[in-house]
C-alpha cells in the first residue's frame, strides 16, 4: 500500500479534491466524506492509466508540511 495526500477543498455546491504529486488526479463529491471514496477510486484508475501507457509511477511523493504565520 502506498500513502497518497489528498487535498479537498469546498468548492460551494460540492467538494473537489487532488493529489498531491500526482498531476491530473483529480476527484469531486456532494461531502468530504464521498470525495475521499471517490479519490481512491481515482487515484487507482489513474495509476492503472500510467502502467498502460508505460509511464513511471511516483516514486518519491513530496513532503508535506503544515506552517503558521500571524495573519
């Protein structure tokens, strides 16, 4: 198994998400909770995507780190 983050974002009438270090993944839902199912399911379809057409699978996803600055 491989860790993925996604990120989800409210996007008014629903949610939309992507992943990150994986480009053009992308996933949308009426709740986070539906955007996060259907982010597996697209996370896999889009990695089957990249073994049929012969491209490299991520190796090395990116690091992610959460920052506060004053606001």
């Amino acid at each position: 198994m491989t860790e993925y983050t996604i990120v989800i974002e409210d996007a008014g009438s629903n949610f939309s998400a992507y992943v990150v270090g994986l480009d053009g993944c992308v996933a949308t839902g009426q709740t986070v909770e539906e955007v996060e199912i259907n982010m597996r399911d697209a996370i896999q379809f889009h990695l089957e995507g990249m073994r049929l057409h012969g491209d490299r699978l991520p190796s090395k996803m990116p690091i992610v780190k959460r920052v506060q600055v004053a606001s």
